[in-house]
C-alpha cells in the first residue's frame, strides 16, 4: 500500500502537500485527498515520523 507515497517520503518528502504537486494528487479530482492523507500518515509513523 503507497509504495509511491513511501518512496517519496524516504526521499524527504513529509507531507501531503509535499506530494501532491510532485504526484499530482488530487489534480483532476478530489477523490483520492483523504485516502491520501490516510495513507501518508500511516507511512510517517512506520518511518518514525509522527
């Protein structure tokens, strides 16, 4: 699960909005945000980076 997000976040990236120009989350629709943001946070924590 957000294996492009985890990449990212490894890289320093650390938040959504980090992401969401570099991936362009949420660009064409707002589906995906929340999930998003889900999935970002539960990669910060298995990262160390609550």
């Amino acid at each position: 699960m957000g294996g492009g997000y985890k990449k990212a976040l490894e890289e320093g990236a650390d938040t959504f909005e980090d992401l969401e120009e570099s991936m362009l989350l949420g660009v064409l629709c707002s589906a995906c945000i929340n999930d998003s943001k889900k999935v970002i946070a539960q990669l910060r924590k298995e990262l160390g980076r609550e």
